[in-house]
C-alpha cells in the first residue's frame, strides 16, 4: 500500500510553500488561460510571455488549490522559463507519460514504444518527484492540470 | 471471421442454474419465464457484483479522495469502458449512462432535436416503433411543428423499403428500432443509416431488443446514436445508455443541469463538463452501472453470435413445432424466416383475447406479457388491440416452449366448455 | 404531540452492525464514514428488499397478468404509497420516482418553467443552492431570457431574509434547499414558501438533506415542489423522488415521452396517462424503488424526531469538542446553534488545502469530502475553491467524531514537518 | 389461491360470446364516448341517450377487450337501459365498491361505513357473477373500464 511519503515528497511542500513565479502579467502582451479541476474545485491561472521565435520569456501562475497542483504549478514555471514551444511541448508530453498509468501495454503500438522511449530521456529534474502521485489515481489530475492549461494557453497565443 | 454457428451452441438448461428466479415456483409449479423481451432475468453474478458494491465499496464517485470513494468512481469507469468495448464505440467519451432507453431516445430528441430542427422538418419513423421512439417526436413536433412520416410494414411485419428513399427526402433525422419488440423482425440497420445519410438525415436506432441478443457493432452500424436498455440484457433496473457520435454529442446542448455536468457554475451562468460527464447530471446509478457491467462481462463470455445462434435455433423449434401442434389455430406475427426475426412471438391464439390468454397460461406458471407492447400505432395496423406475447433468452429451451404449448392446450380446453 | 426529545435516543454504535459496510477496513484500519451527506450506507434491510425482488419477483411492471408481474406492481405502489406516507402528502398521484434529485428538480423546471416562465420573468433562488437547483435554471433561463435573483446569507451562513420581500416581487418562482450541504444550516421553509405565496410565486424546495435527517410533512411546509433522492436516505442508487401539488402536476406538460406515461398513441399524436404514471416514462428503476420504500421503513421504525435529536446531539459533540481540541485551527462554515443546523460540517483546518487533509484523513480509514460540493456560488461567497466536509447520519456516534479528531491532529502534525 | 373458476364464470363467458346491445347509435341525439385501458390496450366505446327526464333510453357498447371488461360492459348495458341518471350513479357505486379491495378497514369512517351498508342493498343481479374480478387485482380495471366510461359519457351530456 503507497503511504504518504510517495505522495509528498519535501520538494513538493517546499514548492507548496514557497512557489515560484507567483503573480500576474499584463495581457497583452502576455496571454491569460484559466483551467478548472470540475472535481475539486482547483483553479489555475497561468499568465505566460512568448516572444516571436517562440521562447517562453516569462510566465506568472495565479488561482488557488492543492499542495499537488500548486507544486505541480510552480515546478512547471521554473521548467519552462526559457523554453521553446517545442521544448515545451516535449518537456509536457514526458511529464505526463510519467503521470499516466499503463494498465496495459498490450494496446500500445510499436510507434508508441519508441515514443516512450524517446520521452524517457527528457530530462524531467524536480518534476520527477511527482511521480509517486501515479499511485494516487485521483490525484493525478490535480497534477495534469498546470500543464493542460498552460498548453491550452500556448495553442491559444498561437493563434 | 466467425464460421456458421452450430445449431444451438448454449444450453439454456445448464444456464438456469445462473439464474436464481428460475428455480422459484408459482402456483405450485416451477416458473417458465418467457417475457424476456419486456425484461430479463438477472445472474447471480450481477447481483453479486451490485452487492459487492454496496457492502464494500459505496461510496459517491468523482468526488471523494477517499479509498473507497475512488474504488466506487474506478468500477462505475471499468464499467463504461466494459459498454464500450461491448458495442465498439470508439471512445468512453461516447457512453452515456441514463435511467433507461426512454430517457436516452429523449435526450437525444430534446437535445439534438432542439438544437438542430425547425419548422416544417421532417422526421421519418417506421411503423412498428416502440411509444419509446415515438411519444418524445410528438412532443417535440408539437413544438417545433414538425412532419412525422412512416416507413410502413410489409404484410409478413418486415419493413416496406420500397420507398424509404422518396420517403427520407428532405428529413432531418430517422428513428428506427433495430429489432421490434412485438413483430422479432431484425430490420437492415446499415441499410437504412445509409440511406439516411444519403439523404442528409442522422440515424437514431432503438437497441433495446437487438443489443441483448445479437453481436452490436456502432461503428459497423452507421448510425449516429443508438439507444438500450439495462434490465433487458440481465443488467438491473434504473439503467440505460446512450452512445452517440463524439462530434454530435459535443456539438449538443446539455439535457438536465446539475452536479457531475458541469465545469464552473457562477450566479450568471455555467460551463459544460466533457464527455460523456457533460449528459450525465447528478449522481449517477452506481450500483446500477456496476450491474450493467457485470451484464456486459456474463454475455461476452457466452458469446454474442453463440447468444443469437442459440435463439434461433430456438425460435426455429418454437415455429415449427406450434405449427405442427396448433396449426391454423395459432397465428404468429412477423417473419416466418429465423434468420430474419429473434426470439420474440407475439402471436392469437383461436378467438381467445391475450389477456384471458395470459391469465391461464399464469395459472400453469407460464410467464407472457399480454397488451399493445408499447406499441398502438403497429397494433393498429395489424388490426388488434392486443395480442400475446411470448419472448425468450439464453436461459430459455426447447423444455420452456413445450410447456408454452401444453398451457396453450389447457386454455384451449379451459375456454372450450 | 412530540415531547421533548433526549439528548440522544438512538445509538449510532448498535445501528452500525446493520450496515455491512461499516464493518469494513481500510488501510488496516476500521472505516469511519463521515460522507453521508454526500451518500449514506445502506442497511441489510435495504439490500434485502432489492435481492428478494431480484430473486424472487423480478418482472416488468404495470402491464403483465401473471404472479410474479403482479407481484411486482405492487411491490412498487406499496413503496409510493410509503413515501407518500412518509412525506405526508395528500395522494400518491403527487409521488413521482425519478433516478435522482437532479432529475426531479430538472423536471420541475423544465416542464413547469417551459410552460409558466417567458421573456423578462424573475426566478428568486439563494446564494446557497446546490448545482441542482441552478444550473436547470440557467438553462432555463438562457432559453427564455429570465432574471435570476438571489437571496444573500449572513455572516453565519443562514439566509438573510431582511429584504426577502422586496427580492421577491415579480418573482414567478422560488427555488430554495430546506437545508445546505455545505452549511449545514436549516432553512425556515415555511417562512419562504409564505413569502413567495404572497409575492404571487410557486416555490420548489429542494429536501436532498433535510429528508434524511428530519421530520418532513409537504403540507405543513407549504411548498408547491419537494425533490429529494433515496441515495442519501439508506436507499439505493437510481431512484429520486418528486412531489408536487396535484393541480400543479396535471397542468403540466409531459418532461420524458415513451411507454407508461401514455393513455394512447397514433401516428398524429397521443394523450397523457394519469399522475403519477404521466411523468414516469418507461421502465420505472424497480428494485430501486423497492429499495427506497424498505429505506422509508426503516427510517419509520427509528423515528424521524429520533433521528434529528441523535444528530442533533451529535452535532453538538462535535462543536464542542473540536473547538475545545483545536481553537483556532479549526473553523467549521455555518451556524454555531445546533438547533439551526444538521450533522454537516464544512471546516477548514490549519492552512491544509482540503484534498490534503482528506488524503490524509483516508490514510486513517476517515472518509470526509473535500471540495466545491456543486456549490461553486457559495463557495466564492466563502472565499474559498473547496471546503473538507465531515457528515453525519444515525449510525455515528461520538467514537466517529473522536477518530476525525484523531486523524485531524496526525494531519496537523505530518504538514508541519 | 383463487382457482380460474372464481374469475371465469359461465355467465360471464355467455355475455362475452353474446354481448348483449353490442352496436352505435346515431350522435346526435345520442352520445358517444371512449374509454382505455392503458395498461392493456382494451378499448371501449359507449353510445348512450338520455331522454329529457335523464333515463337511459338506449345504450349501445363497441370497442374490444378481454372476456371481462366484455362481459361488463355486455352485462352495464342490460342493467342500465330504462334507468335514471341517478339509479345509474347508485348502481355505478354499488359495482365499485364490490370491485374495491377493501385491505384495511382502519381507514373507513363511520359515514363510509354506512354507505357501504346501504350500496350492499343495491340489486347487481347478473352483475354479482363479477364479483371474483377482486381476487385477480389486476383485471379489477378491465370490469371497471365500462362503467367508467359510461359515468364520464353520462356527465358529458349532461354538461
Ligand atoms: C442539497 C442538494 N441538492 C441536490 C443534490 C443532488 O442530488 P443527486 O445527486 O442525488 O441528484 C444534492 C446531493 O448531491 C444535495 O446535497
Ligand atoms: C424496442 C423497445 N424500445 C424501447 C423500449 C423502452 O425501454 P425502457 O422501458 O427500458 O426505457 C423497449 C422496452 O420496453 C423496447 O422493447
């Protein structure tokens, strides 16, 4: 039976605690996305600054929830500073491959092997310390839900 | 892939042992259950499975972090998933969870119907829908002034596609059963999905008689929704399901409002959750749900084409051998042809009226429905306003149709005097 | 009539070993269910009912001649006519089965709104309604372009009814919850019902928690509209109920078309069947039905004062002694006086994010709820995203309340490592 | 357990293989009414004339159903014809309470109790052979769809 400890590692809490690029930006030119968790309430408002060639140049998140969904929030921040969309991207997929539970893996395709593969070697830092939250199934969306919006976010600006 | 079905792959006999109501007795005989078509017997396996739920694990879904709270959310989504796999629907997102067939043939009329039609609109129908099918396309037609038109019946109770193509000009949606409740005919789903899409039309196919007793495919279909029921196809009461096309469903309004359905509420409105949660307001039919499931799982393990070969070779026993017992004196509606009906006769019996029928065939223990089925408008058109109705399942054999015969006897004899 | 109740006549420790669930672990350890408000557990009696009508008399209802068809029928009018004696209503023609709350209260809405409410019409409703009793609204109100208002609540989370009058002229309807799932807080029903009479509105009150837990007579309340579901009231899943004054429901327009609800069809049209069974299409959710008039019984035999002194001395347990334990650290939303409020407590604790506290409350086999509680309005009005909810019902007692306590010190204590 | 014999008696079979006043009349001047049974289909058509003074002149019955709500309707038609509008209402309530399962008797006031005392006095004649309908609940709305209708058509005309 996972215990507590999988679930809240100290990285989590000290970016529960103290999180990083907590605020706001001014829209335009920064882009505004909200993102809900009809299950529990979280709310996540994740303000980000793409430059022409695509880079992150600054993102801010505000809105209110669990000690998994803010770290998950803050550890995203600090990860994606500096990125490309692309990279972005990528850095998304992998953090939520790890955050995904594979029942099966009779389904997955060959294609789909080498795609986890290939995401095995992102480098995911911090953001691994999450991964005991696959073993809380519930809690999984509490720690999706920064990047869905944030994604939402960057289709959105690209627009 | 599937070779010819051997005559009768099930036995219904060992099947009995299953389930528990069969072994009860009325009257001081053991009951021989032959209305199937109005609701099926239950496993123990899907009480069990319900029981299960309610002793170890109940607990509301969606919600809660709690143990038990995520188990119940996890079965009543394996449960989903299980309908999914049953029909091949493409995505869960496309299983939605209703009371039963009648709430979901509403939902999509109000809904879609709503949404997408105006006046004038025509909507086609056939003539041996159930009230299912029918009552919700008054209502909204009341509203909406819509045209109703018929696809009629030929005079062995198959459908009349002469015509369907003049008929669907200009239509918007058809409604049509898959398989009639009162006549057994198997209609042509495919043919007529398709020729309702030629026609610009969507297709809303009724499954409540063909899901339980036959291989259902949604996508080989070609229809745009199909609707069934839970209690027909060994699943419990309260209920049903609805699949529809993800890209109509989405397009769609909300049915009912309330908690599970939605994504934000504030004082000056509110957002749509996601498939399927999106049509499925309030707590859901937990319980149910997880019966539904364990349905799904009794049945894929028998076997859907094996189910159909055993109520054919069935229905092919009970054809013949009331021919040969009654002959003129028996009169069974539909098809003569057991590759083109299931095993479902409503039938006369000599001048006796169905309901004096049913009340001596009770006497023996023998279980018919007497009525219109739901079914007034095909009633009128076969000329009576009732009939008999004697309807099997996997549970039923050869042993049940004799002692429907021996009965029929008796209340030949009974009102002979 | 009624003396004043003891402090508490019921013992929540002997009514646990009717629940099979509450014998259960988790984790290691034995459940402490403190969700009821979310769905209560359900006593042997209950599942009991459902198994024997299962095994026993399982048939489709109202239209079959044999035994075990009859059997069935009346199985499920006897369980109306104990609701109706439950709710003390004039008839059971104003009892109708739906599968949920949500489903009643859409009902109401939809039919009653569709036909009474038009351009520009006030629909009056409290800043503390459930998602059930808003989003229809909305709904409603996208459709016909109506005005919302909503009745403000005081600092102590009752309803402020100093301007009530004036927020309810014009008004056509008044939807109101008898009590708050978050709250806790019992609302002066008659008061409003008075109020909205005199302003010329219908009122709809919503009894998904006050039913449960407290005397409930749809007379002396003076409401038009009660919806509660039995999931909250030791029944099964599936089953809701709607009540409704007579004149009102035979005014109405059919909500779901199909089999039940008709006297006849024809190709042009049909006529309505009589109340109750006009608003009940197709196959009624039986066992559940069944299930929820074993639940009333029961309820019956303890006693609904019983149950509200019970809690009501659970509640004050509770109060006191979270606020001796904790002080500060606690605060619990809702009025502090027990005589105005039920056994649900919304409380925030420490600086703990709710879905924290209740992962680790589960870690301790304490099942609370933690989030919005399809009460998004009131939520914001809180000034929170989610509260952690503990609830109560006749099988708790004190020990429950002492292991919240316990896992709420071992919270504290794993959080400020 | 109540055998068939209680429900079908021979007199019953002979109104429903000879239903007697079986036919329509001409409306105007008489009045024609439908009556349903929806839970089984059976229909029933009553055509009634009702002279100045309110005695049932003619009566005629169509429409289709079992053996029971044949029979009486076949046997209402006979014991109406010639009847006041009231004698008719008397007869309608002495027939019903016959119908009526009586399960508690806890509920009758006294008042009732007294009705009942005086319908008991009301001659069914032909009609008495109904009486084992109680037992078989479910065909208690097949005897009494009939006299339903014809109450319904009865206050029809005179409205
Ligand atoms: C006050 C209130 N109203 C309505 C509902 C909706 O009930 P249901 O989900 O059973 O339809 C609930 C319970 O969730 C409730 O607590
Ligand atoms: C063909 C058909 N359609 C619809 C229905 C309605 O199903 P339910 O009563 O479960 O809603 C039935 C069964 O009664 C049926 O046989």
């Amino acid at each position: 039976m996972p215990g507590l400890e999988d679930l809240y590692r100290e990285i989590i809490l000290d970016h529960y605690r103290n999180p990083r690029n907590r605020g706001e930006l001014e829209t335009p030119p920064a882009h505004r996305v909200e993102g809900f968790n009809p299950l529990c309430g979280d709310e996540i408002v994740v303000y980000v600054d793409l430059d022409d060639a695509g880079v992150v140049t600054d993102i801010r998140i505000g809105g209110q929830g669990c000690s998994i969904s803010q770290s998950s929030a803050s550890m995203m921040s600090a990860a994606v500073k500096g990125k490309t969309t692309e990279e972005v991207a990528e850095l998304t997929r992998a953090f939520k491959a790890m955050m995904s539970i594979h029942e099966s893996s009779l389904e997955g395709s060959e294609a789909e092997a080498a795609e986890q593969e290939a995401l095995a070697n992102v480098k995911l830092g911090d953001l691994e310390a999450l991964r005991g939250v696959v073993k809380f199934p519930v809690r999984i969306k509490c720690a999706t839900l920064a990047w869905n919006t944030l994604a939402q976010g960057i289709e959105e600006s690209n627009a | 892939m599937a070779v010819a079905p051997p005559s009768d792959p099930l036995s219904g006999t060992s099947l009995k042992a299953d389930f528990p109501l069969l072994s009860r007795t009325v009257h001081g005989k053991r009951i021989v259950y032959l209305d199937s078509a109005a609701t099926s017997q239950k496993p123990d396996q899907v009480l069990a499975a319900m029981d299960l739920y309610y002793r170890n694990f109940n607990a509301n879904v969606h919600r809660g972090v709690y143990a038990i709270a995520e188990e119940a959310t996890n079965a009543i989504e394996a449960a989903r998933e299980g309908v999914r796999r049953f029909i091949n629907a493409r995505s869960t997102a496309e299983i939605i969870f209703t009371k039963n067939a009648t709430e979901s043939l509403n939902l999509v009329i109000q809904s879609w119907g709503r949404a997408n039609l105006s006046d004038g609109d025509v909507v086609v129908l056939t003539h041996m829908e159930h009230h299912a099918n029918i009552v919700p396309w008054h209502m909204l037609a009341a509203e909406k002034n819509l045209e109703l038109r018929w696809i009629p019946l030929t005079d062995d109770g198959q459908l009349d596609l002469t015509d369907l193509d003049s008929i669907l000009v200009g239509a918007k949606a058809l409604g049509a059963t898959a398989m009639s409740n009162v006549l057994g005919a198997f209609n042509p789903v495919r043919e007529l999905t398709d020729a309702a899409r030629a026609a610009g039309a969507i297709s809303i196919i009724d499954g409540c008689q063909s899901v339980p007793h036959s291989t259902t495919d949604v996508q080989a279909m070609g229809a745009d929704f199909l609707a069934f029921s839970g209690h027909k196809m060994l699943g419990p009461t309260g209920i049903g399901v609805l699949w529809g096309r993800e890209e109509l469903l989405d397009a769609m309004p909300p049915f009912l409002g309330g908690g599970e359905m939605i994504r934000d509420v504030r004082l000056d409105g509110f957002t749509c959750n996601e498939l399927p949660w999106k049509f499925e307001a309030g707590t859901p039919a937990i319980a149910e749900i997880i019966g539904l499931g364990a349905a799904v799982e009794y049945l894929e393990a028998l076997g859907m084409d094996n189910v159909r070969a055993h109520e054919r070779a069935l229905t092919e026993y009970t054809l013949s051998s009331f021919s040969e017992r009654f002959g003129d004196d028996i009169s069974i509606h539909g098809p003569a042809d057991s590759s083109l009906r299931g095993g479902v006769f409503s039938f006369s019996f000599k001048d006796l009226h169905p309901h004096d029928l049913s009340q001596v065939l009770d006497q023996h223990a023998v279980c018919v429905r007497a009525g219109h089925h739901c079914a007034k408008p095909l009633m009128k058109l076969l000329g009576v306003g009732a009939t008999a109705r004697a309807s099997v399942y996997i549970y039923n054999d050869t042993s049940d149709i004799d002692s429907l015969g021996d009965a029929l006897e008796q209340a030949g004899a009974f009102f002979a005097f």
